[in-house]
C-alpha cells in the first residue's frame, strides 16, 4: 500500500506576495506542510508541484522531492487542484511509478500535524471512502445569518432567528489544510470522488484561513498558543 503527499505550491500570489515561502515565526511557511508529511512516516515520496525556483530550492532544502517543475497550464489562476494533482500522477506514472492513495497537502497551512495526517490516512483506509476531508464547526450557526439589503439587514432564514444555538443543526467547513484521496477511485472518471467523502473532525483552535496579513498575524498566535 503505497501514498504520495503533494504539496501544492504555485509561485504567484496576489493577496500575501510570495505567501508560499513567506516566514512563519522562524522559517518559510511551506516547511511545517512538508516537516508534517515526512514525520507523518504514512507517505513513500514527498513532493512539492511547482513553478517557482525559489519555492523548488526551499522544498529540496526542507527534504521533500521536486522531480519537475509545474506546467503552464496548471500554474495558471484558474488552474484547478484536481488539474494539479493529475500533472503530478501522470508524471510519475511517465517514470514507472504508481501510488495507491495519495494527500494534497496546502502549502500555506502550518497547523497540518503528522498525528492528523496518519489519523486521516487510517480513517480513509478503514472507511474505504473516495476522498476524505477535514472538517470545522461553524463557531455561529449559519442558520442565524443576516444579509444586507440596502441599508437594512434581514434574517435569510427567519424561521430560526428566534432559536438557540444548540437547537440547530451543527454545520461544519472545510479546514483548506489537506485532503486524502484513492487515487484509483480519483482517476475513475465514472466515480464522483466528491460524493464519496468522508471526514476528519478537527478543532476550531487548529484552523486559520490565511488570506491576509491580519490573517497571517492571527495564524501565528494561534501557532504559538498551540506549540508554546
């Protein structure tokens, strides 16, 4: 049984310029996706797809592979991951090689943990599931959301603007940090591997979107709070 960790990681960033090897605390953000991956001891190769030369050079440095540099077509904006992640396996089936599972990992995500990884693989394999995705809580209930109309906000579901919050249904969120797939079900085109999908519970003090500075700032108190 054999897995692949793909770390995505295109050079342009229009947000957080060069976010994908930006310092985190102490050292290029990139690192802590790759560090997780190779403690995780679940993966046989490690690599990193991009088209940046410096981002190649602080993946090699940090002990991932990256065996060739991302196309032009799928280092474009409106490339997708699943785009990405075909590139790579094509490409290493050009070169005899195969996997039988495999994670995206982000790149930009320095909460990914080797236990959480090897929590995730176990759970894929056990359930036998297409895709498994991590998952957050709503920490408000979406249920009890405003829109705004003009200068007035309105209930979008009036029906439960009056309730409790623990008289609604639970919704969760993608966490954005990583994803696990069975790369023969990926492949199968007749396979949806999105409606095939199961979870990873994760906690909300383990999860930070990351499109901003303030963003940026709030992940490495958080990291901090975490790791001491």
């Amino acid at each position: 049984m054999s897995a692949i960790a793909i770390i995505t990681a295109r050079g342009g960033s229009k947000r957080i310029p060069h976010k994908n090897r930006k310092l985190f605390l102490d050292r290029p953000i990139i690192c802590y996706s790759i560090s997780a991956a190779l403690e995780s001891g679940i993966f046989d190769e490690v690599m990193v797809s991009t088209d940046d030369e410096e981002i190649a050079k602080i993946a090699i440095e940090a002990g991932a592979n990256v065996p060739f540099m991302r196309s032009d077509k799928t280092s474009g904006d409106y490339a997708t991951t699943d785009e990405v992640l075909e590139e790579v396996l094509k490409e290493y089936e050009a070169i005899g090689k195969s996997f039988d599972y495999m994670a995206c990992l982000y790149p930009t995500d320095p909460f990914i943990t080797p236990e959480r990884l090897q929590e995730a693989f176990q759970k894929l394999v056990q359930v036998g599931a297409a895709q498994l995705m991590p998952i957050t809580s709503f920490s408000f209930p979406p249920q009890r959301g405003v829109i705004k109309q003009g200068e007035r906000v309105f209930y979008r579901e009036p029906e439960n603007a009056l309730k409790r919050s623990q008289d609604l249904e639970k919704i969760y969120h993608d966490c954005g940090q990583f994803y696990f797939y069975d790369v023969k079900k990926f492949i199968d085109k007749n396979i949806n591997h999105d409606e095939d999908m199961t979870f990873l519970e994760i906690s909300e003090l383990e999860v930070q979107d990351i499109d901003n500075e303030t963003d940026w700032k709030l992940a490495e108190l958080k990291y901090k709070l975490l790791h001491g």
